[in-house]
C-alpha cells in the first residue's frame, strides 16, 4: 500500500521547477564521431552530483568503456547534465577520450530528456547514474529537475528498445515505485535500488571498497581508476535507508529487476544477463566464460566488507543454494522485503514538507521475513546467460 500526502508542497516544487534557471546538458559518444539513430545504442545518463562533484559523470564514462569493450557494435551515447560549465565539462569527457557531439546549452528537463531519447530507434540499453528519491524521483539538473514514473510523456519510449534491452536506475531508492512501474510502461525489464547507494572502487588487493580510505582493510589501496573509471561503480548499500528523505524499515542490498510482463520470461532473463555482463567487477570480460559470468555477478551482488571471509562466506552460500535449489539466502543486513517480478511487499507512506522542501517517506515490509529475491534473481540471470548466444 502507498499513501502520499502531497498538498501545496507539490505546487512549491512545480513553481521552483519553473523559475529555477536553466542548465545545460552534453551529448558525447565513444569511438564514433557521428550519431546514428537506428544503429543499437546504449545510452548513458549522469545526473547533476551536487556535493558528489563528477562521481556520476565518471561513473557513466566507465560504464562506456567497459560496454564498448564487451560490446563493440553497440553505439555509447553519454548524456551528461553540465555539472560545472560547459567548458569544463565537455573538457573534461574530451580528456577521457569522448567526441562531443552536443553541447549547446539545452536544459535537460524531463521533457527534453525523454523527447531526446526517442530520437533513438534501438536503445540496447539505459542506465542513469543519479541522485534518486521515492517521493520525487530521478534528479536530472538540479533538486528540482527530476522525472518520476508519474511523468505522462515517459510512455513515448516504449517501442524504443531493442529485444534484449533493459534500463537500471544506479541512484538511492529508485526500486520502491519508479522501476516497479517503469517496467510495464518502457516494456523492458527495469531495476532499481531499495536502499541508498554509494560509490566503490577496485582496491589493490582486487576487491571493492566504498571509495573512502577508512574503509579500507590494512595494507590496502585503492587502485588507479585510469583515464577509464573502469575501476569505479555504483552499488545500494547493505543497510535499510537513512537519511533526508525518509527512514525505512525494510529494503534490499542490491538491484532489483522488474520485468514487464510481471512473470520471469526467457526474454527478461536474456536481457538481464546482457545487463550482467556490463558489469565492472574483478573478472574482466564474462561473455566467453559462464564461471567468470557467475563470479562477476557474485562480486555485484554480494555487500562490500573490510573483512574477505564475509564476502567469501557470501559467495559459497550462493553457490549452495544454487546446488541445493533453495532460495532463502540473503546477505541482507536488515529486513528484505519480498518480491516477485511484478512487485514487491510493503507498505509505503510518504509526507511533502512545504518547509523543508523535501519527501520524507517511511517504509516497512509486509510479509514475516522469507524473501527470497535474493537468490531469485541470482539465479535467474545465471540462467539467461545461456539465452545470449540466442
């Protein structure tokens, strides 16, 4: 059950929405100088970091290189909001080797955004990397530039994908209603976070670690991130959601997939194993190896220590499970909620905070424990792999 208390708080956000002063956004690509609309495409999003200063537009530049690398036939579009000028930034995409194909100081409002993405005729994929909040949506330009699943022009994309497409939403609490509800309405398999998410980066021992040095274990650095960011990623974290938008009582610790026909069919499992193979882990290139593939995904799924033996002890229950076909596992450190591929059990309340500007939401799951959405998208994207040379 969901219940929004909205009253004039929406109406203090749409005004602000409206005199807010405008941005800009830039369009760049890898490897090629010229865009071509009906080629397969896979498009990249960096939503405005604010006090994350480029993280998100370094995160979309790893995810290029690491897609053209698995994907060499794809095309990679970066759309990027302009978080410091238009000089410094397209500098900057120009420096980790991107042609710049549009910066011309458009604003990136949800419309614009969605009427730009429709040009494309075969988007093979859409991730966004971006702040995210259950009351408000995806942050494009500002606090007050965001898109929502309520936006009514969001349906024009359907049609847009390419069979095994697929879009993930990396930023915090984007799960709870936007890809739940994005699934159905874009006709592809979309995931989404139940917790906040934070940034981790390769550390020299081959492990990742939430890109802060206390987090690292002793005798351990991080590794350099390169002119790729292929050593730097996105994952929620490992906790139920604290912080200015609400306190949740319940969540999950890893992206969870939707598909849009509300049951898992080979098609949304192909298409989340193309996802899986985009990943930035410690194994490279899973394409030619379903072991390297497993473990890959493992490495996603499985929280982030300082202590190797709980990851380990993550990764050989996994394994277990999947010999002994059971489901119940969770490295979860809260309440999981329950999910099938439609939906998931909980009950929502969001308040709208004229003075503070804000959502803040609370939420709490509806079922006595036993989720097995952990294991249930593990092992379903295990077996997609198999579906992909189809």
């Amino acid at each position: 059950m969901i219940q929004f208390a909205r009253r004039a708080g929406v109406l203090f956000l749409m005004a602000l929405t409206l005199s807010f002063q405008a941005h800009a956004f830039i369009v760049a690509t890898l490897g090629d100088t010229n865009i071509d609309y009906h080629r397969p495409t896979a498009l990249i999003v960096a939503g405005q970091g604010h006090d994350l200063g480029t993280l998100f537009m370094q995160s979309a530049v790893g995810y290029a290189y690491k897609m053209k690398k698995t994907y060499p036939q794809q095309q990679m579009v970066l759309i990027s909001v302009t978080e410091n000028s238009t000089e410094e930034d397209t500098a900057f995409f120009k420096d980790h080797g991107m042609q710049i194909v549009e910066a011309d100081g458009s604003t990136l409002s949800k419309r614009s955004f969605v009427d730009y993405m429709t040009n494309y005729q075969r988007i093979s994929s859409l991730q966004i990397f971006s702040h995210g909040s259950v009351a408000y949506g995806i942050q494009l330009e500002s606090k007050y530039r965001r898109i929502s699943e309520n936006y009514s022009g969001i349906e024009n994309l359907r049609g847009h994908f390419t069979d095994d497409a697929y879009a993930i939403l990396y930023g915090c609490n984007t799960g709870w209603l936007m890809a739940i509800a994005l699934a159905p309405t874009l006709g592809i398999p979309v995931a989404g976070a139940f917790s906040s998410t934070d940034f981790h980066q390769l550390g020299t021992d081959g492990e990742f670690y939430i890109n802060e040095s206390a987090s690292l274990p002793s005798g351990v650095r991080f590794a350099s991130s390169g002119s790729s960011y292929q050593n730097l990623r996105m994952t929620p974290d490992n906790h139920d959601y604290t912080g200015m938008w609400g306190n949740f009582s319940a969540g999950l610790g890893f992206y969870k997939f939707f598909c849009p026909q509300g049951n898992l069919t080979s098609s949304c499992q192909k298409a989340m194993a193309h996802w899986a193979t985009t990943i930035i882990s410690n194994q490279g290139n899973t394409l030619g190896s379903k072991q390297k593939f497993a473990d890959s995904l493992k490495d996603f799924m499985c929280p982030n220590t300082k202590n190797p033996s709980t990851r380990q002890t993550c990764f050989t229950k996994m394994e277990q499970a999947v010999i002994n076909n059971t489901r119940s596992y969770t490295p979860y450190n809260g309440t999981s909620i329950s999910c099938n591929w439609q939906k998931c059990e909980f009950n929502l309340n969001c308040r709208h905070f004229l003075w503070k500007n804000i959502g803040h939401c609370d939420a709490t799951s509806t079922t006595n424990g036993g989720s097995t959405a952990f294991m249930d998208q593990y092992k379903a994207i295990l077996d997609g792999y198999d579906l992909l040379s189809q």
